[in-house]
C-alpha cells in the first residue's frame, strides 16, 4: 500500500525539533542515549509484512468487510509479564471474537492492547501527599508507582525493560496460536475457570455450541477445512507515547522503501498529545505503519480536517483510524458534527468507539471507576449515530482484562461502588472483567444488527 510517507523533511528523531508533551524528564541526558542506542540495535518486536496485513484489514473494516475487536490493559506492569495473565487476556479476546463473529456474521480483526502499552499520560507532571511532590507515575517503562523518590524518578533502564517483556508477551501469543491454542475447533481451550460461574455462561456456551456445529458441517459437506479456523491472526497495539521508546525501533525498510515502527503493528495518539504542531503527529506522519488518533469533545471538524491532511495525505484506506471517545453525555452533541465534518473533506478513515475513557468518574472514596450502563449507553449511541448519517462504526476499542476484578460498576453481577475495593489492581484506569466484556461483546452484536 503505497503512502506519502518517505518525506525529505521528516526522520525517526524530527519530532524532537517540535514542542512534545507527556515526555518524561532525565536528569541523565547520556544514560537517555545509550538507552535508546542499545534498544535501536535490538530485533524488531514485530515485521513489516505483519503490519502490511493489518493495514488490508484495516481497510476492509472501512468498507464494512471486517470489524476491529481492541481490548486490553489501560497500562501493563512489567510485573505481570507471566505467561497465565497473557494466556487470560488472550482468552477473552478470543472469547468476545466469537461472540462477535456470531452476530455479526462477519471477520473479526484481533488487536490486543499488550506488548508494548507501559507509558500512561497524566494530568499533571508531579503528585503531593501529605507535603511531598514527586513527579507522576507515568507508568513502568518509565517509572515505578510507589510513592517513594527513588521510585518515582525516570529510569532510561526501563526502556530496555519494556521492550524485553513486550518481546516475550508476543512471542508467547505466537507460540499459542502457533501451537494450535486459538483453533475454532477447540474453543474449550479459551474457557476461563471463574467463567462457569458467570451469568452469561450459558448464553455464551449456546453462540459456542452454534458456531462448533456451523463449522463441523461445512467442512463434512465440502471435504475441506474451513479456511483460517485453525490459526487466528492477532495483533499488537499501544499508545505511542514514549517518542524516545519509539523512535528507537523506527527502521527503514529498504525493500518497501519506507520507515515502520517495530515496536507495535498499530500505534496510536492519545488525546493529550494530538496537537498539530506537536511532536507525536509530527512522528506519526512519517510512518508506514497504519495509525490511530484518539478524538475526545475538545476536537472540531476544522481540527480533524487538518489532522487527516497531515496524517494521510494521499486518502489511503486502513491508513487512519479515528478512535473517538466522548462519554455517554457527550456523545450525541459532538459526534455527528465531527463525521459530517470528515465526510465534507472527503478523508477516508475508519471509525472505531471507545466508550471506556469519555466515562471515568470517582467515587466518594477517590477510587476510579466507570458505570457500565454508560459504557453501553456511549456504544449503543455510536452505532445509532453513524448509521442515521450512513456512516460506519467499524470497531470498539475497550480497556478489559481476563481477571477476575472489580473495577468498573455494574454488569450481570450488578457490581457497586461497595464492591470496587473487592478485587481493584489497576494502578491506573478501572478495566472491565472478564464478564463484563463478554457481555459487552453480546451487545454489540445486538447493536449491530439493528
């Protein structure tokens, strides 16, 4: 796929001639370089030929071909690098995928939300408690999250420590699918042990029950298997944050005569750090992999219009997705402005829902949470809204993870803000469990055949 990417005023490190936010701040500016030169020389986390696959696929969820499945930890901890927690999270992945494919009787494209998602943005750069400012924890590739000096100051060292367990979380999922771990024949392999206990247990053991038959009687009738039931693909996305992280395993690929990033197959912007000046769209601009910008109330379709001149000059499909997340309140007085705006400039993108980040509140004790009624609300309105304008909502994009946890209020179980502090190990944002996504998933489907 052919993009206007190899620029003569852009390279991997031009970001740094502009103002870029969310940076952390070294007090070693040589121990940085030598962070940075030590992981330039590494391997790469993932090839070009991968990302090249994903950016077709991309393209075919713009036209409705395909639906883009998102999910995983809001920040990963180089702690939980195991190999039962990836194996969690790539269960309920491959579990709400069924789920999907069975009301939407279409592909689904998998994109974890792992292997490399260990910068977080923050609100300020420095946190008091009881007197004492330190600066923000802002995540493990960065710093640690005690509240401790020491703790808190950048370590360059971390940079090296991300790209290891990114390495060896997508080298596990590898190893997974390569052995056999996500054949349609065998979802029984997915079932997560608390699972059984779930409300939604049996809804979801009758789609698994249907689609098994489905397929066992295809392929009795045809003699053959049915292609791509043995291997899924699965993909791997962060938020492109740490530009120093990212810059180093920018390479340029001589044979497709482009530079990709080989840290992820997707990166994305966040909202903090979208601005047109800045230093992130002025590194994403260059890159051949496909990207994404998270679009919150605060852009317009003035904003957007600019934004997908610079980031996909030559309206090339699968090239840009927008990802936007306004909140269930917000939802339907931002968004249609914005996809009429996009439309009038003739900028191909793909549209993706994320309806975890715009419906964050605390609750009387501090604790983060999200309502899931408002996570349903905010989707439930995104399908609505785009099919009223005949546009098309192509993918969800969610925070969830294969534990067992009590972060985000309500669901089957009817969680409270009482039940939170139960199991709640996000050191950042409330993810949904493992039963909310599930039935998040079964209501897309529903959504999505209005």
């Amino acid at each position: 796929m052919a993009t206007a990417t190899r620029l003569e005023d852009w390279s991997p490190d031009s970001w740094q001639r502009r103002t870029t936010l969310q940076q952390p701040v070294y007090r070693d500016r040589g121990a940085l370089e030598r962070a940075v030169l030590s992981l330039s020389r590494l391997p790469p986390i993932v090839v070009s030929w991968e990302i090249d696959a994903l950016h077709a696929h991309l393209a075919a969820a713009q036209r409705g071909e395909r639906f883009i499945l998102q999910g995983g930890d809001c920040a990963e901890s180089l702690e939980d690098c195991s190999s039962e927690r990836i194996v969690q999270q790539l269960k309920i992945l491959l579990q709400m995928s069924l789920v999907l494919v069975h009301g939407l009787k279409q592909p689904i494209v998998r994109v974890g939300r792992m292997a490399g998602q260990y910068a977080k943005p923050r609100s300020t750069d420095t946190e008091t408690r009881d007197g004492v400012t330190l600066p923000s924890y802002r995540g493990d590739i960065v710093n640690r999250a005690p509240f401790e000096a020491a703790a808190r100051e950048p370590d360059p060292e971390l940079l090296l420590r991300g790209y290891e367990r990114a390495a060896l979380t997508l080298n596990f999922v590898r190893a997974l699918i390569d052995g056999g771990f996500t054949d349609l024949h065998h979802p029984e392999y997915w079932d997560l042990d608390f699972m059984r206990h779930s409300p939604k247990y049996e809804e979801y053991k009758r789609i698994v029950e249907s689609l098994s038959d489905s397929l066992h009687f295809f392929e009795s009738i045809t003699g053959r298997p049915v292609a791509d039931s043995q291997r899924v693909e699965f993909y791997a996305s962060h938020e492109g944050l740490h530009l120093h992280y990212e810059q180093a395993q920018t390479r340029y690929i001589q044979r497709r005569g482009r530079w990709y990033n080989l840290s992820t197959h997707l990166p994305w912007i966040g909202v903090r750090t979208a601005g047109l000046e800045h230093g992130h769209v002025e590194y994403f601009r260059g890159l051949a992999n496909p990207i994404a910008v998270k679009v919150g109330p605060a852009a317009d379709a003035a904003y957007l219009k600019e934004l997908t001149r610079v980031l996909n000059p030559d309206n090339v499909p699968g090239r840009l997705t927008l990802i936007h997340r306004f909140g269930a309140k917000d939802i339907a007085a931002k968004l249609p402005a914005l996809i009429e705006g996009v439309r009038a400039g003739g900028a191909e993108v793909l549209w993706i829902c994320d309806p975890m980040h715009g419906n964050t509140e605390s609750t009387s004790s501090g604790l983060k949470t999200r309502r899931f009624d408002n996570i349903l609300a905010e989707l439930e309105a995104a399908f609505r809204i785009h099919g009223e304008l005949g546009s098309r909502l192509g993918g969800v994009h969610l925070e969830l993870t294969g534990d067992n946890v009590t972060e985000c209020t309500g669901g089957a179980r009817g969680l409270s803000d009482g039940d939170l502090a139960r199991a709640y190990r996000s050191t950042v944002d409330p993810r949904l469990n493992y039963e909310q996504a599930l039935e998040v998933a079964m209501r897309i489907s529903r959504y999505a055949a209005r």
